[in-house]
C-alpha cells in the first residue's frame, strides 16, 4: 500500500522547496558574491520560512552560514528535512555535500578544470548587475543593507524577489524576500530568510571538516539516504521505504549525477 495522499503530497512540496533551495545557493559556483580582494569572515544565523498559500503547507528551517578569510565558506540546514552541509573551498576547487548523521559526502572536484573563482565587482552599495528596481538602505542587526527588486512575469505569474545586500560581510545577502503571484495579484508561495545573528571575524573550523571515513556517493545516493533517513524518523521504516520521489526530482538528480561523472572523468 503507498503512503497517505497527505503526507505524500506534504513531502512532495518539501522536496521541490528544500532541494530547489539548496541547489540555488550551491549553483556550483567556487564562491559567493563577493567584493574584490580579502573577503571579510563572518558567520551568520537565520530562519528560512517557505509558505505555499495554495497548498496550506509552510516549512520553517534553521540555518548557519559561514565565510573564512580564505574564501572558504559552508552552509547547513540544522535540525530541518534535510540536515546537510554544503562545504565551498575555492582554493582547492571543491564543492563538497555532507551528511553528518549519515556519514555520507558526495565532492564535485574542479580541480582539472579551468574554472575560476566568480566575484561581483568592487561596489561600495553592491548594486546588480542585471535589471533591479532600487529599494534604499536600512540597517539589519547592526549591519548596513541595500536593498534590491528582481522581477519577472511568465505564463501568468509574477515572481518578485526582494534581495539585502550588507558591503561589511561582502555583499552577503542578509535578508530574502520572495513572492509568486497569480494573474490577479494574488500572492500563491513566498520565501523568507529571517536574519538571527551575525558575529563578525573567523568562524568556528568544526563546520567546514569533512571527515575521510564519510562514505563517498553520487548525488542522487546522497539525497535519497538523506530523505528516507529523516522519513523513517518522523513516521517509521514502513513509510520511508514506500516514499515516493517525484519524477521532477529524480530528473534533477540525474542531471547531478551527469556532471558529478563528467567531473569524474577529467
């Protein structure tokens, strides 16, 4: 028997919302935006908050970001769906996802590449490049923001984004707001990011490590072993070996699993 239509449909949302989330911010660029120069290292705390007005359904997950002086920088998702860290070592040419609980890595090497570190240029506001719409300044937990729209209509939607920039962290975005809108103006989903804390100067080392006994997988291994994990914790064995994947997920995962072989053989 396949699991409950609620609980599928629930994860089927989570699924679409976290891994669109996660593979967004990791875009498998070696750096965030950043100014010329040393980048500042900071870490940061904050909540992101996914609400799909249509569906009832709304995700709230605890999140950690830091950024040493070399470049290096990670991102974790604590205590939420799916509990990873996504680890950037530009010097190295590494982008490695690990999970802790499950012991589990899967690391896409640049190294016999000729990719280069991507940087925004040296701004004193850390204006876009591409069309915006200007929002001002305001001051977020101590920390100057600018603030940025992006907009786009398709098929009948609206997606709206408004994106603050703080230059004292390198132009790391503090602050999110996104909204679809439906053809009446509606708004149908919208995505927060909420900061909590920002402590200024080299974070805590633990977050980066990426022990050498974590089994090495391919990322669709890596992403499924992550999700029945947390299934089989929240409603039991039965339910994490019925979960279903959605078909626009698997495909997701093949299209990594491509570029992590492609990498493979260089």
């Amino acid at each position: 028997m396949p699991t409950a239509l609620v609980p599928r449909t629930m994860y089927r949302w989570l699924l679409g919302v976290l891994l669109c989330v996660l593979l967004a911010w990791a875009g498998f660029r070696l750096l965030p935006p950043a100014h010329a120069g040393s980048p500042p290292a900071f870490a940061v705390e904050y909540t992101e908050l996914s609400s799909g007005y249509s569906s009832g359904m709304a995700v709230q997950r605890h999140m950690y970001y830091a950024r040493r002086a070399d470049g290096a920088d990670v991102k974790e998702l604590r205590g939420a769906l799916f509990n990873t860290r996504i680890v950037r070592v530009p010097a190295l040419k590494l982008i490695v996802q690990v999970s802790d609980s499950e012991r589990v890595k899967t690391t896409y090497d640049y190294s016999a590449t000729d990719a280069t570190v991507v940087r925004d240029a040296d701004r004193p506001d850390c204006a876009p490049t591409r069309s915006h719409e200007r929002l001002g300044s305001r001051q977020v937990l101590g920390h100057e923001v600018y603030g940025y729209r992006f907009s786009e209509d398709t098929q009948g939607v609206r997606l709206e984004s408004d994106h603050w920039f703080a230059p004292a962290l390198g132009c790391y975005q503090l602050s999110l707001n996104s909204r679809r809108k439906d053809s009446k103006g509606q708004v149908t989903a919208e995505f927060e990011k909420r900061p909590i804390h920002v402590a200024v100067g080299e974070p805590d080392g633990r977050a980066f490590l990426v022990p050498d006994e974590y089994g090495e997988v391919v990322p669709s291994v890596f992403e499924e072993t992550v999700l029945r994990s947390k299934v089989r914790e929240e409603r039991g064995r039965d339910a994490a070996d019925l979960q279903v994947i959605p078909d626009g997920v698997r495909s997701r995962w093949a299209e990594k699993n491509q570029r992590y072989q492609d990498l493979k053989k260089r």
